[in-house]
C-alpha cells in the first residue's frame, strides 16, 4: 500500500484520516506545522499527499506548490470546510489531483484515494 502524508492543522482531524487510511492498509504520517511536512517530504517515500486548504501560517495552496518543487510526481488530495469554485480551481491548477470536502465521509476519501493512486 501507499505512504500517505496528511497535513490538517487541525490534529484530531489528521489522526481520523490517519485510521481511516492504516485501516486500509497504508502507512501514514500526520502533521500539523507545514514546515515539519514539507521538510519530511524530502527523501521520503510518500506517493499521496492530502492536504487541508486552511493551515496555520500558510494556505493549502502554498503548501501544495512547495511541495510540488520538491517532489513534482507527488499526488495530491485537498480538503477544505469551505469549499468555494475559486479554491478548487486554483488547487487543480497548481497541481492537486482531487478535492474532498469536510466533514469527510470515510467511503468517499477511501474511493478517492484509491482512484488518485491507481493514476
């Protein structure tokens, strides 16, 4: 299975995804700073990164084209409360392969995972 990097500000948010995901049999490394996730993201083997669009000093956005310099083939799964057209658009440009919307229904991430990583 995948090495999965979850990025939520919001911590008992990351360790819900994180059971969801090691349930499915990947391994995942949650984070709530976006520097301790960019910085872990180098020399590591994550394939999927999802990523919440409110952080704490930087947006989703900016965490997804930092990560995208350091690891351009990394795919990528935003989450936002505050799903807007204009948030979607700009993550699809940037890079994102998929969009989820909170709160998180557990099939639907399961599905979307599954889809993003057989791509």
């Amino acid at each position: 299975m995948a090495h999965i990097l979850v990025l939520d500000d919001v911590v008992d948010a990351g360790i819900l995804l994180k059971r969801i995901l090691e349930r499915k049999g990947h391994k995942v490394s949650v984070f709530s700073e976006e520097e301790e996730a960019l910085s872990f993201l180098s020399g590591s083997d994550v394939e999927l990164a999802i990523l919440d669009i409110k952080l704490k000093k930087m947006t989703g956005v900016e965490v997804l084209e930092e990560m995208k310099k350091i690891m351009p083939e990394l795919k990528v799964i935003m989450l936002t409360g505050y799903p807007t057209l204009e948030t979607a658009r700009e993550s699809l440009k940037h890079g994102a392969n998929e969009y989820c919307v909170k709160p998180i229904d557990k099939d639907e991430l399961e599905f979307k995972v599954d889809d993003v990583l057989a791509r």
